[in-house]
C-alpha cells in the first residue's frame, strides 16, 4: 500500500498562515517597487514642505507668539496677553495708516485698470509698432520696486529733479512732489499706476483675444456703433476678468512697500504712511516688535479676505468659461 507524501516546491512554499516557510522566496516581488511608489511623492514634495516649514509657517508661528509679548528685541519679551491688540483700538497713528492705505488703493486700483483697459483695447488692433508699443508699457511691471523708487525720486526731487527743471523751462515754479504733505500721496499713486498699467494691459489684452469674433461681426451688421459694441458686447464678457483684476490689485496695494519706503519713507510726517509701513516703522524704527507682530496679524487678516475674495472670483470665472 502506497502512502501519499507531500512534495513541496519552492514555488508552493507558503503555509496556510501566509507565511514563508525557511528555504522559499521572500515574499510579493512587487513589494519593493510598490514600496517607491508610496515614497516618491514625498520625496518630490518634501524640498517645498520644508521650504514652507522654515521661511513660512516657523515666522507666522513666532509672529503670533511675538503678538502677546512686548519686546524691543528679537530675544525674551514679557508676556502681555491682548494688550497690544487692545492698544490697537486707540491708535491714532494706526487709523492715519489705514486711511492712508484706503486713499492709496483707491486711487491706484481704478486708475490702473481704466488706463490698462484702455491700451488694451487700442493695441489689440492691427498698428504699427504694437509689438513693441506692448512692450514699452509692460516693462515698469518687472522693473524692482527699489529701482522704480530710485529713479522717480530723482525725476520728481524738488529742488534738481527733471520734473521742476521742465517746468521751469515754462516759467513755472517748482512743486514739492515728495516733501509736501498734500501732494506726496498723490505722486507715489502715480508713480505706481505707471508700474501697474502694464499689468492690466497684458490681463485685458488676453481676455479681449477670448472675446468671440461673430459677436462683433453681428452686432456691426445690426449697426452698432463701437461704443456700443463695447459696452453691450465686449464689457459685459469681460466681467470675470475685472473682478480678478480689482482684488489682485487691491491685494497688490495694500502690499506696497518698497516704492513708498525708497520715495518718502512714509512721509513727510505720516501723509504716506500705509499700514505695511507703520508695521516696519513699529518694529525697526520705534523698536516695538510685540506691536509690530499684532499690526502684522492685522495685516494678514486683511490680506486674507481679498485672497477669499479671488479665490471667489477666479470660480466664477471658471463657471462662466
């Protein structure tokens, strides 16, 4: 009588327990590059984290810790709960540069765009030269801020500047752009919405090249003058861009630092003082860090609004695509 054996290869070496018996292989050979699969992405993404770890979430950490404190330093402060928030509330100098900072952005964010609309629409058409016509006037965007601040203040010195030089060529008498406290506001406006139309031009060019042909060619044949045409037609389909426009503008204003700190340094006085300078000028300047870190927040909570408010305007724009 034969008795049955049990042969065992080592392709059959697996116990019923799912185990691996001594002498058979070691296991799923798809364990290892499944294994890679999982780890790469987070070794692609992990040069970004820590990147995000050290120059963005530590120093937003440290300014909401600093925000409690009072402290003249970067060192040890003493711990003041709410009282910088609190002298917030009766700041006079904090209300002037928010006042400031509203003056600012409204009479750059219009203007900007009005003027950038406008060169938009001209040098969307067949013209001589629209090549380097659209270059002309973007170039101030990718200038730096501190060149910008550098040149205007020599073309706008009051007392060698080429401005007053031109004027007086006229028999007029020198204007004291930078150094009157009536004025210099309205000098860094228009020194910024030179800076800023290039931007709102290229943005409307690109949205005016969407806008469909036959809608124009229509209108034209139902006799539409174009004024018309652009108010009926090309305006109302414009409508996602502007929004988008209006709050990265208004984000972009309310960031303004460096043309202002280079021009007046925020003043004369406090006329031109915005809130991102009063932050610096708190911190460097008045050497009150724990202040300077609430009027930081502050400025974070405001920032974050607008940045909610595109993040609303760029889905509508997507839905109307």
């Amino acid at each position: 009588m034969s008795q049955s054996s049990d042969v065992t290869t080592p392709e059959m070496a697996t116990t019923r327990t799912g185990r691996t018996t001594p002498g058979s292989p070691t296991g799923d050979p798809d364990a290892t590059p499944r294994r890679r699969r999982l780890v790469a992405p987070y070794l692609f993404v992990s040069p970004a984290a820590l990147l995000f770890l050290a120059f963005s979430l530590v120093p937003i950490v440290i300014a909401v810790t600093l925000s409690f404190q009072e402290t003249a330093s970067l060192g040890d402060g003493e711990w003041v709960g709410f009282d910088n928030f609190e002298t917030m509330t009766g700041d006079g100098l904090l209300r002037t540069a928010l006042l400031n900072t509203l003056v600012f952005t409204v009479g750059t964010v219009p203007t900007a765009m009005l003027i950038g609309l406008g060169l938009a629409v001209a040098l969307n058409r067949p013209l001589p030269g629209r090549s380097l016509l659209r270059a002309a006037f973007f170039v101030p965007m990718v200038a730096a801020g501190v060149v910008v601040g550098v040149v205007m203040s020599w073309i706008f010195n009051g007392d060698y500047g080429v401005l007053n030089n031109f004027l007086q060529v006229f028999g007029l008498e020198r204007v004291p752009w930078l150094t009157s406290p009536s004025i210099a506001m309205f000098t860094l406006i228009a020194v910024v919405v030179w800076t800023r139309i290039g931007f709102c031009m290229v943005i409307y060019m690109g949205a005016l090249q969407s806008v469909p042909s036959e809608l124009q060619e229509a209108a034209a044949i139902d006799g539409a003058s174009p004024w018309t045409r652009f108010r009926r037609v090309t305006w109302p389909l414009l409508g996602p861009t502007t929004s988008i426009l209006v709050i990265l503008n208004v984000v972009f204003s309310i960031q303004a630092f460096d043309v202002i700190y280079v021009m007046t340094g925020g003043g004369p006085g406090f006329s031109t003082t915005v809130l991102i300078q009063y932050v610096f000028r708190s911190a460097f300047a008045d050497a009150r860090m724990g202040y300077a870190a609430a009027l930081g927040l502050l400025l974070v909570a405001i920032l974050l609004v607008f940045t909610l408010l595109r993040q609303r305007a760029n889905r509508r724009a997507e839905e109307l695509l």
